[in-house]
C-alpha cells in the first residue's frame, strides 16, 4: 500500500478511522519495544528511518516502466491508424484516435506522477529523528536547482503532543493494510498534508510489529538509545546490486522455501532489474545546512551506529546472524505495562473501530 496511491484527501477532516487510532507520543501502546527494519543509523543525536515506500520501490518503479512502455505502444498503434491508406474520416477512425490519445494521455499521467519520485529523483528519502531539537526532518522530493545550503526539500514537523500521528488503514487486495501516518492540520482541524513513515504492515495480526514499531521510535525519543535494543538490520545507505535483489527476494517472505524462491527467479529478477533501473537514475539525498547543523554527532558517542563490526545490509545482517554475530529479532519488554499482555492479541484489539485504553506504565522497561 504505497501512500502515493492511497494519498490523503486535503482540505478534509482526517478519517475517523485514523482519529479514533492516533498514536501517543508519551505512552506505550503495547508490551514490547522493538524495530520492524527500518532503520539506516542511530545515535545519540538522531535517527535516521526509512519512508513507507522505500522497500517496496521495485513495484512503483516497474509500473511506471510498463506506463512508459504502453505510451510507447499507444504512439505507434495511433501512427498505424493514421497511415493506414483505406482511411476514411468516419466514426470508427475518430473511435480509435481518442482511445488512442485517450491511452496515451492515461499513460503519461501515472508515469509522471509516480515516477517523479521514483526515476531521477532520489534513492532513498530518509525520515530523521532528532531527539535533542525534538524534531522530525523529513526529506520529502529532489531540488534541482538548490542554493549552496538549501538541499532537497524537507519537511519539519515537531515532536510534541500537538503533533498527530495515526495508524491508518487501506485495503489492497481486499486485505488490510497498515501504515503510521502524520497529520498536519489547519485550524479548522482540515488536512494539510500528510506522509508515511517506516514501512507497511499486512493483515490485523501484524499490527503487532506497527506497535512495538511505534513504541521503538517513542523510546528514542523520550529516553535516547541507551537502552533500546539492536535493529534487525541496518539498511545501506550505498545500496548495490546485491541489496536490490535481496529487496525482492526477501519480498516473498523471509522465511520462503529454496523451491520456491528458485520457481520464482524470472519474477524476482525482474523486480530486481527494475528497482536498479529507478536506483541508477537517482542520486543520494542532501539534507540543508540548517538540518546538518543540528545533526552533530559527538566524536565519543558511543551509541554511534551502523560501524565496526556491525553489518549492513541484508546479506551481511543474515551471515553475522548465521554464525550468532548479531542478535535476530532483538526487542525489550515494557515493564509494569497495563494492557493485554500477549502482543498479538493487542495487535487484534487495536484491529477493532475503537482501539483498546492506553495506559501509562509506572517503571521503565527491561531488555528481553
């Protein structure tokens, strides 16, 4: 469920369905803490997380390729029509030209709105968490012709408890879909815009990762990283061929058999070619002066992290776990927390038109 094609509607009220599931900045909405994969780095400063479509730019990118493709096939069925030499000005030749223009015209839209973003843009729009202004920098789309200090266009939104963040709900495939969104509304309570962060999230019960998520990025926020535990991975900033392809075989599930994955290469090597060709097209991000002058990192942090000996990646992160180099699945427990215990069954609570009371722990929490 990309959030560029379930957009919000500006200029309306946010959704009941997202107002009745916004998220508490102070409060933990389930028993654990953990990251879902979404992280590229951590330290005392700030936190860079991927936006909602990241993972799943292969899919954008391969529809914008097959719109460019059908305008291609629309131009030369329009020209076939037209140097036909038994043409005659008639119903059916005026018929075949507005589909044909129609088409094109069909076409072009979809490659241009989606693949602005995908194609000669940027290859990765990263969210940043800056715990000390408290703050979020959201790199949003590329400024082609920026001043010496400008960088790309980025959002700012602050971290405090007038800022609006919701699970929102789609359905694709007549399944549900989660992502967390933010709201920026004006004074009649209309939204203004709105973006994605993190990732997606499939089906009720996966909501379970949406929370703990939730609580992950809250945490930092709140507390620092001293206590949080490790990231499943750490994403490359400098993805190359290798990444792309794990992106795509990985999206038919972590856990899919040999058989079936080696069933699957024409389509997964297809998907990887495509996410290549949006990536090869793009340049890396530029953050302004004005961010990177409140993103400082201390020499000594000694939460500084991806470096050393800590993988990046999805091949590295999968060998150092392998040979027991890097935890898998690392997560805390909230202490003391006063909801339903089991995070599934939240999860299924917090699936319901009215999510369950939130209430606050009186300990902070331990690491599993």
């Amino acid at each position: 469920m990309d959030e560029r094609i379930f957009q919000f509607k500006a200029g309306r009220p946010i959704p009941d369905w997202d107002w009745q599931h916004r998220l508490p900045l102070d409060k933990p909405v389930s028993s654990e803490c953990k990251d879902t994969a979404t992280v590229f780095r951590i330290n005392s400063t700030y936190m860079d997380v991927t936006d909602q479509p990241y993972k799943d730019r292969q899919w954008v990118g391969g529809g914008v390729i097959i719109c460019c493709l059908g305008i291609i096939g629309s131009i030369y069925c329009g020209n076939s029509v037209i140097q036909n030499p038994n043409n005659t000005i008639d119903s059916y030749l005026i018929t075949m030209l507005l589909l044909v223009i129609g088409a094109i015209s069909g076409f072009a839209y979809v490659a241009f709105k989606y693949g602005r973003d995908e194609f000669f843009a940027l290859k990765r729009r990263p969210i940043r968490f800056n715990r000390k202004e408290k703050k979020l920098y959201f790199i949003r789309r590329r400024r082609f012709f920026a001043k010496s200090g400008d960088g790309d266009v980025t959002w700012e939104i602050p971290w405090s408890k007038n800022s609006i963040f919701c699970v929102h709900r789609g359905y694709a495939e007549h399944r549900p879909v989660y992502h967390i969104r933010h709201y920026e509304v004006d004074e009649d309570g209309n939204v203004l815009r709105a973006f994605a962060i993190g990732r997606k999230w499939e089906e009720h019960e996966n909501l379970q990762g949406l929370l703990s998520q939730w609580n992950y990025w809250c945490w930092y926020m709140n507390h620092g990283p001293a206590e949080l535990p490790k990231p499943p991975l750490f994403f490359s900033e400098r993805e190359n061929t290798r990444e792309s392809f794990l992106f795509c075989l990985y999206d038919l599930g972590m856990q899919a058999s040999v058989r079936y994955r080696v069933a699957m290469m024409p389509y997964i090597l297809l998907m990887t070619g495509y996410r290549l060709l949006a990536l090869w097209t793009c340049r890396d991000p530029v953050w302004p002066q004005a961010v990177m002058d409140v993103s400082v990192i201390e020499p000594d942090d000694p939460y500084d992290e991806p470096r050393g000996n800590t993988p990046i990646g999805w091949g590295e992160t999968v060998l150092a776990r392998q040979r027991g180099d890097y935890p898998d699945d690392p997560k805390m427990e909230i202490k003391d927390w006063q909801g339903e215990a089991d995070p599934a069954l939240n999860a299924l609570l917090w699936a319901e038109d009215t999510p369950p009371t939130i209430h606050h722990p009186t300990k902070a929490p331990h690491e599993r």
